[in-house]
C-alpha cells in the first residue's frame, strides 16, 4: 500500500509559479508511478503529469507541457517525494491538485484517471 499526502497549494497571480509536493510512503512505493491529477470546480478530473519509478521518463497533459515539470526525489526508497513546478500559471489551472501513485505505467491509462492510490489534495487559485 502506498500513503500520499500533498502540499503547496495556494493562491497565487496569473503569471506566478508555485511548486506542490508530494510524499508518497510505503514499503513498495519505488515501484510505483505517480502522477498529478487535477479536479476543477464542476469539472471532472483530468490528468495532469506523471513520472516513472526511476523518475527516468515522464508524461504531460498538452494543457500544461512547457509549463509544468514533474520531478522525483527516490533517495529513500521507503518514502520518496514527487514535486510539480507550474509556471506561468492561468486561471483555468485553478482546481484541487492530486498525487496518486499506479504499479501500470500507461499514458493511457493515466489519461483516463487509472490510478490504485490517491491524496487528500491540496487547493491551487490562480487570479486574474
């Protein structure tokens, strides 16, 4: 089983960088993917990115490539950390951010939302 709690959300200006963590923890999470998935208000979710288990190959959403980057910290192979740099951020990024882990890696399967574990969220407000 793998545990995910993020942070880093908040409110930032149209234009602005913010950076949300991840720690994903549990005895197998080395082997996992995990990716960043995004809920808006009256929206459903929608893949954000995702990195592998080496944190060696990654895939983007065509809304955020360019402008988001996934990063993976695997040092500790009992808990790692998985960060999202968004830059020039826009209003229509504003949603509850995502981390969630999957034993598959498939683009496929992650455009969809297939993902075994889930975080709590964390809250990202883009203003105009």
């Amino acid at each position: 089983q793998v545990q995910l709690v993020e942070s880093g959300g908040g409110l930032v200006q149209a234009g602005g960088s913010l950076t949300l963590s991840c720690v994903a923890s549990g005895r197998t999470v080395s082997s996992y993917a995990v990716g960043w998935l995004r809920q808006a208000p009256g929206k459903e979710t929608e893949f954000v990115a995702a990195i592998s288990w080496t944190g060696g190959g990654a895939d983007y959403a065509d809304s955020v490539k360019g402008r988001f980057t996934i990063s993976r910290d695997t040092r500790d192979n009992t808990k790692n950390k998985i960060y999202l740099q968004m830059n020039s951020l826009k209003p229509e990024d504003t949603a509850v951010y995502y981390c969630a882990s999957s034993q598959l890696y498939s683009y496929t399967n992650f455009l969809r939302g297939s993902f075994d574990y889930w975080g709590q969220g964390t809250q990202v407000t883009v203003s105009s």
